[in-house]
C-alpha cells in the first residue's frame, strides 16, 4: 500500500475550475483521484507517486503543438 504522505499532486495554476486532490487506495493499494480531468499517474523511487493533473483549460494541447513546431 502507497503511503498517502507520499503522493504529490502537479496542479495547473490559475486553472478554469478547481482539482480534486483527494485519493483513494483500491484493492491494489495504488491511489486513485476522482478530479474530473482524469489525471496521469507516476511512480517515483520506491512509495512515491505524482498525480499529474490535465488543464480544464487544454493549456496542455496548445504547448504540447508549440513543441512539435518548433523542432
């Protein structure tokens, strides 16, 4: 089981509406976040995980195409 003092949330600032940071640990011990913008889970080191929160907004779409571009 995940120790909840060692899972980090990534929020995005100034975002349209608020996140959900609130986990639950199912059966596999693993956290789950119920924020509707169905976040991306990552194991760090050994009992760390971050839940990196998307945009409302879809900030991310916008700097994931200036990156493509500009390779």
């Amino acid at each position: 089981m995940i120790n909840p003092d060692n899972v980090y949330h990534v929020l995005p600032n100034n975002d349209l509406k608020e996140h959900v940071e609130e986990c639950t640990y199912p059966v596999n011990g693993l956290p789950y976040c119920e924020c509707s913008c169905n976040p991306v889970y990552l194991k760090e080191g050994e009992d760390g995980f971050l839940v990196i929160h998307n945009s409302f907004d879809g900030r991310e779409n916008f700097e994931l195409n200036n990156k493509k571009s500009l390779n």
